[in-house]
C-alpha cells in the first residue's frame, strides 16, 4: 500500500538539523577555534574595553597593534556583544551561532521565492541548505568564527532584495524598485566592509537575472545596477569625508588589499591551484546529487513534466549557478586564495544542484509505503536525537587546539600569577614564533602578547630545541609545556 500523504519536508528538515548537529554545533561548543576566528574575537572584546577604537583596530601589544588585514565591521558587531555580555566565549560562539541561522533563513526566503510558482521545489528548500552545509568548508567556517559567516548574511540579504524586486510580482517601474536597489547597494558597502573587494558580487545579480529569465528589460537591469553601484559610491564617498575612516582604507589597502593582488602575500593562489579548490568545494553536493539521479534512474519513475515546468526549473538553476560563478570566479584569477574564500557562493551552487536532485528525491519519498515512511522517521528522529546528545556532550571540551589552550593557560598562571607582578608581554623564538594559534588564545583568554626577539628580550621567553642555545641569562621554569619550554631571566 502506498502512503498518499507523505510529510516530504519533515524528513528534510529532520536531515538538514542532524547535519547542522553533527557538522557545526558539535564543533561549536568546543573551546577551540581557528586562530583566524580566535584574533578576530580578541580584537572585538579589546575594542569593548577600550583597547583600539574602532578605526584602530589592535589585536595585542606586539601583533597587529594596528589590525589592518580586514575591514572592521564583524569586529564592530562582536564588540557589541562583548558590552552586553562581558568577556566569554559564549561571546563568538553566539555570534557564529546567529550568522548560521540568519544565513539559513534568508536562503531559506531566496529559494522560496524563486520557487512560489513550484509547490514540489519550494518543499525542498531544506534540502538545498543541507546541500550548501556540506559542500566545501561552510560548515567549518561556521564553528571557527570566520568573516565569510557574515559576508554570507549580508551578500544573501542583497541578492533577496533584487529577487525580491524582480519576482513574479514584476515590479514594473524604476521608482518602485528603487528602494530595494538602494538597499541593496547599502549592504554590498556592508559587505565590503565585512571582507573587501570579495563582497561586490550581488552587484551582478540584476545582469544575471536578465540573462536567466528575460523578464525584464536589459535598460531597466543596467539602471537598476547604476542604482546599487551609485549606491555603493556614495556610501564610501561620505565615509572619505571623516579622516580617521580615510585612513583606515588607506591601511587596508596599503597594508592588505594591494600587496594581495599583486602576489605580495599569501600563496596557493590562482591558475590550477584555484581551479582544484573550485572543484574540490563543490565536489560533496555534486555527488550526492549523482547519487540521487542514478537511485531514481535504477529504481524511480520519471514522469513526464510539463514544459513550462522544466523551463522554469532550469532558469532557476541557471540563475543561482551564474551567481554562484559571480562570487567564485575573482578568486580563480587571484594570486592568492583558500578554500574558505569560496563559501559565500557555494550555497547557490548547492541549490542549482538541488533543484536538479530535489525532484528525484522528493519522488522517493512519495514512493515508500506507510510502514516505510514511517520506518524512515523513527530512524531519522532517533538519528537526531543522538546527534543532539553529542552536541551536548561536547559543551565545553577543549576540542583540537586542547594542548594550546592547556599550554597558554599555564604560560599566564606563570607570568601573571594571581599575586605579584604581572607581565604582559613574553618573547618567543624558534616555531612559537609562527605558532599563530597560541597568539590568538594567549590574548584572547590572558591578555597576553608574544613578541619576537628581534623586538628585545623581556623577563621571560618561550623557546624550542631550534632556538634554545641561542638564550643566555635565563633558567628554565620547570613549567609542563608540549613543544615548548619557558625561561626565566
């Protein structure tokens, strides 16, 4: 007997929620976190206690004094966290945790939208934002407090505002999208002002959308980009206007955006090296989908549908896989790139392939008898529940970075001992000189600053076997450290 009422988007949505357990908020509530994510927290919770300001950036006394290596405003938005709730990790775990389901939600709107006029599609959205956490290193981005977190909310707010403005209400006169088209430009400055030039992509999106759909005129698309353009410009033109903003750029671009364009800094950038990283970060959702068609090739039925149908369907495809592109396609030409760098368009690639598999896997579904489906959902939300208990289970635990953390919690006890004098710089030499993890939990957790012995020697200093002859005038402390040891003069 087959089930005529099959609840198709409660078991996607039961997926979608064991993933995000299993690849985010188990990783989440680990203590750990890249050192990126860790510099970036340390630097918002300075800026809330009056360390910097906020033109003025300053990670620790020693690295980035003046931190110009990014745009500052999720610096900005983490501080106003750390002035509500004081210096806790819950701090950047939270904000991590808000850009995941701002994210999720928006996308959520985008695909929606696109699909109002498609029943069967618009069910599948949680299918497409599964896509999107398992394709390259979204999901890794999420845990480890990474800018391209809020360059997705925001790039993905200012592609729904042109979708918003070019959906089947078609929106007919210039004077009625004009506001969207302006929002849209004001959070394409956001996003420049998140992670730079990468952020400008959404400006494509009109162009793209004529391409996809011709629903509209090309003149009305090229004002509405002169819109969001002119928008943008505007934006930057009144920020020039303040001086301690105009410098900030200055540093940016000077110190950060220049000297990367020009293969100044960072490696692994374009040619093949970026072509493989397209590749590899788009490889997990394109497998699933060739999992998916060759299952309902060998057992689905494919009914025929109508024309109109497979018309739209694809257009729509096309159009987030273009958008897609208009995020990827800087980074493949750039001198320098990580595979992180590709997240913001990775979830309209993931939902160009899931509206190729979601019809296949949606007639799945439909195709189970009762005791099958019901089967499937006790197996699905005894799945969730064990996922929900890892999650718990990891609240807390030191997580990859245990022994860096445990070191660093030792080196403060040390130097900053609960009474006596207290020093706030150590100088490292040999491998802690590059060991960029433990700067980021030495002044995240401890307020304290490595500096190089270039810069001087101080009471203390942390060596390995390769730099360790090279000291004189100092003892070792005795103190249990992996890889390190620490001198006292």
């Amino acid at each position: 007997m087959q089930s005529k009422t099959v609840d198709v988007a409660r078991p996607l949505w039961i997926i979608l929620s064991i993933i995000v357990c299993l690849l985010v908020l188990r990783q989440l509530m680990h203590q750990s976190m890249f050192f990126d994510g860790t510099i970036y927290a340390s630097i918002a919770r300075n800026l809330a206690a009056g360390a910097g300001s906020p033109w003025r950036l300053q990670f620790s006394e020693t690295l980035f004094s003046v931190f110009s290596e990014h745009p500052p405003l999720m610096m900005w938005l983490e501080a106003i966290g750390f002035l509500l709730f004081g210096d806790t990790i819950a701090v950047e775990k939270c904000f991590s945790l808000i850009t995941l389901i701002a994210s999720g939600f928006i996308l959520l709107r985008i695909w929606q939208r696109l699909h109002a006029d498609d029943p069967e599609l618009r069910l599948a959205g949680p299918l497409a934002l599964t896509m999107a956490l398992i394709a390259g290193r979204v999901s890794w981005g999420f845990t480890n407090g990474m800018l391209e977190n809020l360059l997705i909310v925001i790039t993905s707010l200012a592609i729904y505002c042109v979708v918003f403005a070019y959906d089947s209400a078609d929106r007919g006169k210039a004077v009625s999208r004009s506001p969207l088209m302006i929002a849209a430009g004001i959070l394409v400055a956001l996003a420049l002002m998140t992670k730079g030039l990468v952020g400008l992509f959404p400006l494509a999106t009109p162009g793209i959308w004529w391409l996809a759909f011709r629903r509209r005129s090309l003149i009305s698309v090229i004002i509405d980009t002169l819109v969001m353009t002119a928008t943008v410009v505007v934006f930057f033109a009144a920020l020039w206007q303040l001086g301690d903003a105009r410098e900030a750029i200055q540093r940016y671009l000077s110190i950060q955006l220049l000297p990367s364009l020009t293969g100044q800094r960072g490696s692994g950038g374009g040619n093949w090296n970026a072509v493989r990283a397209f590749v590899r970060v788009n490889a997990y959702p394109a497998i699933v989908t060739l999992i998916i068609l060759l299952c309902d090739r060998r057992w689905g039925s494919r009914p025929e549908l109508p024309r109109d149908i497979k018309q739209a369907r694809r257009k729509t495809a096309v159009f987030l896989a273009l958008v897609g592109f208009s995020a990827s396609l800087p980074l493949l030409v750039s001198p320098r790139v990580a595979s992180f760098y590709f997240n913001p368009s990775l979830a309209y690639f993931a939902s160009a392939f899931a509206i190729v598999s979601a019809p296949a896997f949606i007639r799945g579904l439909r195709a189970l008898s009762v005791r099958s489906y019901r089967r499937l959902s006790l197996g699905l939300v005894a799945a969730l529940v064990l996922s929900v208990f890892l999650v718990g289970y990891n609240i807390g635990r030191p997580g990859t970075n245990g022994d860096t953390i445990a070191n660093a919690a030792r080196i403060a006890d040390h130097v900053c001992p609960t009474t006596g004098a207290c020093e706030r710089v150590v100088t490292v030499c040999g491998a802690g000189a590059d060991d960029w993890a433990l700067y980021g939990y030495l002044e995240r957790r401890h307020k304290i600053s490595l500096a190089t012995m270039d810069a001087g020697t101080r009471n203390h200093i942390l060596v390995d076997d390769s730099c360790s002859g090279q000291v004189t005038g100092y003892n070792d402390t005795g103190l249990q450290l992996s890889k390190y040891r620490l001198l006292q003069r």
